[in-house]
C-alpha cells in the first residue's frame, strides 16, 4: 500500500507542475480524490494534498446561466465581445456584463481565466 501512495504522490507532484495554476491543479485533485473508491488511499491522497497546501473537499461547481454559457462558449473560439454580441442578438455591453456576471462566479479575474475555470468545472 505505501507504495502506491508513493506512486500516487508522484503522479501528484507531475501533475501540480504541468497545471499552469497550482489551485486549477489542487480543485482537480479535490475531484479525483473524491473518484477514488478505496478509502484509505483516498484518507492519504487527502492528506497529501493538505500537505501540499490545499484544500481537498470537493468544490461545488458554479451554476452559470444559460446566457453566461452561451457567451463563454463563443469566446472560447476566440470571438471578441462585439462578435458574440451579433451571434446573440445581444448588445456588447450585455455581452460585458454576462462575462463579469460568469467571472465572479468562477472567482477569476480575466476571460482567459474564466475559459479555463469553466471547462475544469465542466460548465462549458
């Protein structure tokens, strides 16, 4: 058993490092502890992780609405607020403030953040 925990903190540590944010990376690893079937190993994956700084219980995933999720997704593909604005009939304004309203939500501060917070938290 410990050397599985050996090898799961490997696996951990290779993980943290190739996620560009260490919080995208421990929210992952929330989500994956809570997939693990066998208790104790998931009692010492949760362990781990505190130990790395983080906290393991898993997030509650933010419920955008339908508008934010609409507007998220065409900017996903790179379209600017005035393009996804026209492809919703929507003014650029309105099209702001569903992308703050969906910013705030997923507790990040940019588009790009936003992006990657939303497809983490399979809200895309």
């Amino acid at each position: 058993m410990d050397d599985d925990v050996a090898v799961v903190a490997g696996q951990m540590a290779r993980d943290i490092a190739a996620v560009p944010t260490t919080r995208a990376a421990l929210a992952e690893l929330a989500v994956l502890i809570g997939d693990v079937p066998d208790p104790d190993l998931r009692t010492r994956m949760a362990r781990l992780c505190q130990a790395i700084g983080g906290s393991c219980e898993r997030a509650v995933a933010p419920v955008l609405a339908p508008r934010e999720q609409d507007v998220l997704r065409i900017a996903a593909v790179g379209a600017t607020n005035v393009e996804i604005a026209a492809q919703l009939g929507l003014s650029p304004q309105t099209v702001k403030a569903y992308m703050r309203a969906a910013m705030r939500k997923l507790g990040v501060h940019n588009r790009t953040a936003a992006l990657h917070a939303a497809r983490l938290a399979n809200a895309l």
